[in-house]
C-alpha cells in the first residue's frame, strides 16, 4: 500500500493507525533516508501502542524499551541500528529474544540488519520527493513473509 503524506501530522497519523492494529510479536521495518520522518513515523506507531512515554531514536544505545498503557499493555522495543557494523551485534542486546517475544519491534535503518530480520514483518518506506513540497513523504508499506 502507498500513501502520500503532504504534513507531518498525516505521517504521524498513519503511524498511529498502525500502532492500533499491531499484536504481540509484529515487527515493522523502517527504511528511508536521513531526515525523511522515521522517528517522527515511530513516535505516532508509539502512540497507537497507547505508549505515553517520550519517544526519541535509541541511536547510542540501539535499543529502547516502552511499554504500552492501553489494553494490551503491549512492550515496544524500539531500535534503531544507524551505528551497527555487524549484524552479530545485534545478538548483544538480545535482538532475537526481543524480535520473537510478546512484544511489537519497530526498527530503523533496518535494510542495515536485512540478514537476520525474521522471514515475516512489515516494511515501511519513507521516501522524500522535494517537487512535491518539503514535508512530502511517499510511505509505502510492504508485508512480507
């Protein structure tokens, strides 16, 4: 599916929307460039989780935990993989157990970890395309597996 979000807040919203749908055990794959909205995209995907915490990219520590205030009481375990040079990095702090738990996974930059995202999650691609306007996002969401 394509979306095209002309304003923050529609990007915000979307991710919200699919915040309310997540389960137990999803896992949502960021992908796009510098600057294009992906933490913006994971504070509204927080939101819809019913996480009232502060949300912010866990670029030092890799990953960040949430957990969810509404009635799933879902956890959130927020990376962001920017800084890993090697996807064994990642077994450090305890990816597999976390990807595979009762919780939902929201990863960006995760193209950089393609080789050991489990066989199904979401992907979402955020695109820039400036003729369209600055805050312009092209969002594509992908299931696959």
């Amino acid at each position: 599916m394509e979306y095209d979000s002309y304003r923050p807040d529609e990007t915000f919203e979307l991710a919200k929307k699919l915040g309310q749908e997540a389960k137990a055990g999803d896992v949502v794959c960021l992908i796009g460039d510098l600057g294009v909205g992906k933490t913006l995209f994971s504070q509204g995907f927080a939101k819809g989780l019913g996480i009232e915490e502060y949300v912010n990219s866990p670029t030092f520590t890799i990953v960040q935990e949430y957990e969810g205030t509404d009635d799933r009481k879902l956890t959130l375990y927020h990376f962001d993989v920017y800084r890993i040079e090697d996807s064994e990095e990642m077994e450090e702090v305890g990816f597999t157990d976390m990807i595979y738990g009762d919780g939902v996974s929201l990863i960006e930059w995760a193209d950089m970890i393609s080789d050991i995202l489990p066989e199904r999650y979401t992907r979402v691609t955020i695109e820039k395309n400036l003729e369209k306007g600055f805050d312009y996002r092209r969002i594509t969401i992908t299931k696959i597996g």
